[in-house]
C-alpha cells in the first residue's frame, strides 16, 4: 500500500482524517488546558503565601 | 477494605495518589492509542459495505461510549457527594463533565463526518442522534450550572441533582436503535450473542476503548487535583505543599 493510497482512504479520505484530526485536536486541547489550569491555580496559590 | 476506600475520601490523600494514577494511565493510554491507530487505519481490512469510511468507528465508537461512561461517572460521583457530603466525589464529578461534553462532542461530530458518505446526510433527527444531542446538552447545563453559584459546594450540589435526573437518557441514547426505527446502525459488539465484527476490524476498537478509558482517567486525575487546590485552597496541608514544593515537583 502506498503512502498516497493510504491518505486517499478509498476515497473516502475528507472524512475520515478530518474525524481523526479533530479528535486528535480535541484531545490536545482537553489535556493542554487541564494542565495550563492546574499551573495557574498553584502559581495563584504561591502568590498567596509568599 | 473500608478503610482503604475510605482514605481517598481525604482530599490530601487523593491529591498524593492522583499524581501516580494520571502518570500510569497517560503512560498506558498513549501505547494502546499507537496500537489501536495502527490496527485501525493499517491492519484492518476495508469494510465490504463501507469501504475505508468504516474506520471513523475507531473513533466514533470509543467516543460515544465514553460519552455515557462518564456520565454514569459524573452522576454516581455527584450521588455519593450528595448523601454523604464527600469533597473528592464534588471534585470528580465536575472535574468529569468537561471530558464527557469532549467525547460527546467528538461522537456527534465524527457521526456526521461518518454520515454524510454513508446515509448522504450530515444530520438527521433520528432517536439516536437526537437522544445523544440532548446528553451534549445536559454536560453543557450540568456545567453552566455549577459554575452559576458563588459557593462551590452548593453549586457542586445543584449540579449532582442535575445530574442525577438526567440520568434516564442514558438507557434511551443505549436502547434507542431497538426502541425506534432509526437510520443508525444497530448495536454490533455489545449484544449478548457474540459480537456481528470481524476480529481484525474488533480488536483495534477494543485498544482504543482502553486508551480513551486511559486518557479520561489520567486527564481527570489532573484536572480534579486543580480543583482540590481550589477547594483546600486554606487548608493547612496545602499550604505545606505549596511552600515546600518549589524542589519536589515541578508543576
């Protein structure tokens, strides 16, 4: 199989890599603002203290 | 046993074991996401019907499962915080709903990009669509509603009520293709007679499923433990940590 073969996807390619991409996305995203969060409620609480 | 269940009832407690569970579960869900991926879109032979439009399922189906699954998570969480007051269980449940809008989001949309070749329609108001629509809807609520309240507990309060009632369209989005005439395919690996899905095209489904069940532990795990700190923000272990953490861990 072919590297061109295997984005084309039987034609079906739009949508199944747009699926894929978003999901992709989506789960990035989920993980890179619960850890953006977490940072910024504990550098929150650091400035409290000090 | 009780007492072993019993410590992670301690906010403490669970903040320490969280950072382990979210590790682990990160660490096993990226292997059988790698292994489902290469099952998925490699190893699995196009669908006879479908043709390569068929592999959308390995994303499809985790998702919506899961979008039911940490439902059941947030609304047994909110329960148990309820009855018996427990911060963990307040945590857990509007730490879940954020990740269940995700996966529900992600089933309706990837079910539009799966239905548009297949049905040629990008949405249909069909019992399954619709039903699973209107779980969106109660994350969306769930979460506008707890973060409506100056007071994070009885906010965490309304939301589990919430929560709870809606809890009967779990079983409807479940039951939906047997009860209703839909255009959605019926159930074709959760039947009790053996499952009508080749293995090679069953097995990367299964490795997903785990590494999505992996990947909503380990992304709760992390978010529950931001909203522990806002919780114990004056507790006295939290400002221990806080204090001593700048060498320990670098968050």
């Amino acid at each position: 199989m072919s590297m061109q073969e295997f984005l084309h996807m039987g034609g079906y390619g739009f949508y199944v890599w747009t699926s894929y991409g978003l999901w992709a996305l989506v789960m990035v995203l989920n993980l890179y603002f619960s850890r953006a969060r977490e940072k910024n409620i504990y550098r929150k609480l650091k400035q409290r203290i000090q | 046993m009780y007492k072993w269940i019993h410590q992670f009832g301690s906010p403490k407690y669970f903040y320490d074991v969280s950072f382990r569970v979210s590790f682990w579960c990160g660490v096993v869900c990226v292997i059988f996401l790698l292994a489902g991926l290469y099952g998925g879109l490699v190893l699995a032979p196009a669908d006879y019907q479908q043709g390569d439009s068929f592999r959308i399922i390995y994303i499809h189906v985790p998702s919506a499962w899961m979008s039911m699954f940490v439902y059941m998570v947030m609304a047994v969480s909110g329960g148990i915080s309820l009855i018996w007051r427990i911060k963990v269980n307040e945590v857990i449940a509007r730490s879940a709903a954020p990740l269940g809008a995700s996966f529900t989001f992600l089933a309706l949309a990837t079910g539009s990009l799966w239905g548009k070749p297949m049905w040629g329609a990008w949405w249909v108001w069909d019992a399954r669509l619709t039903s699973e629509l209107i779980l969106l809807f109660l994350y969306l609520g769930y979460m506008a509603l707890v973060s409506a309240f100056e007071d994070r507990r009885t906010g965490a309060r309304a939301g589990a009520i919430l929560a709870l009632v809606g809890v009967v369209n779990i079983p409807i989005i479940h039951y939906s293709v047997e009860w209703w005439n839909t255009l959605h395919q019926g159930p074709t690996v959760t039947k009790f007679s053996s499952p009508s899905i080749h293995t090679s095209m069953l097995i990367p489904l299964l490795l997903m499923w785990i590494g999505f069940m992996c990947y909503f532990f380990s992304v709760l795990m992390i978010r529950a433990r931001a909203e522990i700190l806002e919780y114990e923000a004056n507790a006295s272990w939290v400002r221990d940590l806080v204090n001593q953490s700048a060498k320990r861990r670098s968050i």
